[in-house]
C-alpha cells in the first residue's frame, strides 16, 4: 500500500493525491495536521533522501523562524524537534512506496518509475 503524508490543503499534495487517483492507484493518507508527524518515520525518511531534501526551507514557515532555530535543524536531531514542533516544515508529499522506498515532493515520472518497479 502506498502511505502519502503531508497536509490536505497543500496544492503539491492535491496534485499528487489526483495523480494517484488517476493511475487507479489506492492510497492511503497521513495528514500531518490531524495525526502528526510520525516520529517512527523520521530517521528513515532522513536516511533515505537526507535532511536537507525534506525540510522545506523555501516556504513560509522556514522564512518565519528565527535564525537560532533554523541553525538548530543542522542536526538530526535539531531536525527532529523543528518538524515535530512545525510540521509544514516538511516538503510535502512524502511518500512511502509499497517496496519500502521514500519520495519528497511531487515528480509524475519518478512516480511512475516507483510504481513500475
């Protein structure tokens, strides 16, 4: 089963979600705001595309932090409590493929090779 994690009103998340639908593909979704971040998740995910890759630092929640704070998500475990304390942090969607792969972001034709695979 293919889990998406992210936040129900993000446009990258809506899009994402509309791609799965349209390739007949079932999902399941994790929605940040509702359930949290799933603290389990994080050092996978961190392992598999990196803390830079997943920590948005081009929206607004990062642009709002203070410069004390963002040095703090140097660290994994500095990452850790920023996207525990702000979940939008996080570049959305994450996905967890059935094969155990993770993606960040939304990329139709990487999407494609994940689901060929």
């Amino acid at each position: 089963m293919i889990t998406i994690y992210g936040i129900p009103n993000c446009d990258t998340v809506k899009k994402a979600r509309a791609w799965l639908t349209e390739q007949g593909l079932a999902y399941t979704f994790h929605d940040f705001k509702k359930q949290g971040v799933p603290l389990d998740k994080l050092p996978s995910w961190g392992k598999a595309v990196g803390l830079d890759r997943l920590l948005n630092r081009q929206g607004t929640t990062w642009r709002k932090l203070d410069a004390t704070t963002q040095a703090s998500a140097g660290t994994p475990q500095g990452a850790q409590a920023l996207v525990l304390a702000n979940p939008s942090i996080i570049k959305r969607p994450v996905v967890q493929w059935p094969r155990g792969d993770v993606t960040v972001g939304f990329d139709a034709s990487r999407w494609a090779e994940m689901i060929a695979k």
